[in-house]
C-alpha cells in the first residue's frame, strides 16, 4: 500500500517536472498562432486607413474586443491607449491596448496588456494594381511552446473565424459610406 503512494507521488512529481520544462521551451512568437486575413478594397489606401484607425471601426476589425474605448484624450499614434473586453476565452476580461508602431496611411501594431494571451493586431493598407489591400494580422507575443501548442491553436482559431468575417463587414460599411457621400454630393 505505501509503495503505490510512493509511486504515485513520484510520477506526479516527474510529470510535473516534465511539463514545467516543456513550458520553459521558448518559440518566436510570430511563428505560431497567427491569424491574417487580406482584402481588396477599391479605396484610396490612405482614406481607408483613416476609417479602419477611428474606434468604432477597429472594435469592427477585431469582434472579440467588446466595448472598444480610447484610454486617454491622444491622436492615433505611437503611445495610445484603448480599453476593450476580450471576448476570447470563456469569460469577458477588461483588458488595455496600446499602440506600439504607427506609419500613417499605411500601418498600425495595437499590442495588449493582458498576461494570458499578450495579443499583437496589425493592421495594414497598401496599394496594388489599382487596389488597395487591407490585411489583419493577429498573433500572441507570448513565447511558450506549450502555449502554442495547446490554447493558443483553440485562441488562434477562434481569431481566425473572428478575422474572416470582420474583415468584409468592414468593407461593406466603407463601400457603404463612400456611396452615401457621392449621393450627397451630387
């Protein structure tokens, strides 16, 4: 009887230090639980950036973020701030946002605060044969190979389902707007 407790205890013991040394194993975190979704837009690249960086339509772009606010009184740009709750695992979490890389026009990396996921959303314009391409990319910063593995695949699919529709809603609603003000001025 208190050999099997002993057994017991110490495979405990071994599976523990296994699975510890499997979450010390560190990955780049850009190549695992990427989400990234592309669309053509007929709009000029800058006017639709414009559009996709106003509060509204980024709480669009990124669904699991309800209630998406600005943090702090700042212009778009590098050091901005923005509240949101994430949508992602079971229950809703207030989580902070800041804007860690901007080139206006063209590109935006709003990064998370949150310890679980540490989520990076990149948001990107350019213009291509008379197009322009939106893309959304979203990827977790963190860099456990465990983390990858296990809840980051269910999180990156989730985002990936998440990315797919955003991404022509959005479109719609830009479509939408433009057609609106042609009307108008006419």
């Amino acid at each position: 009887m208190m050999n099997s407790r002993v057994v017991y205890t110490l495979l405990v013991l071994i599976l523990s230090c296994i699975i510890y040394k499997v979450y010390l194993i560190e990955v780049n975190p850009e190549e695992f639980s990427v989400a990234s979704c592309s669309l053509r837009i007929d709009a000029n690249p800058s006017a639709l950036f414009g559009f996709v960086t106003q509060t509204a339509v980024l709480e669009k772009l990124a669904p699991w973020l309800t209630r998406l606010a600005d943090a702090d009184a700042r212009n778009v740009g590098v050091g901005k701030f923005y509240r949101a709750f994430s949508k992602l695992i079971l229950d809703e979490g207030k989580i902070h946002l800041m804007i860690t890389e901007y080139k206006a026009g063209k590109y935006l990396a709003l990064e998370t605060e949150d310890q679980f996921y540490r989520q990076r959303i990149e948001i990107k314009t350019k213009f291509y044969h008379d197009l322009t391409i939106l893309s959304t990319t979203v990827y977790s910063r963190k860099t456990s190979l465990l983390f990858h593995s296990t809840v980051g695949q269910v999180l990156r699919w989730q985002v990936q389902k998440h990315l797919d529709k955003s991404l022509k809603h959005v479109s719609i609603i830009y479509k939408s707007l433009q057609n609106e003000l042609q009307i108008y001025s006419v």
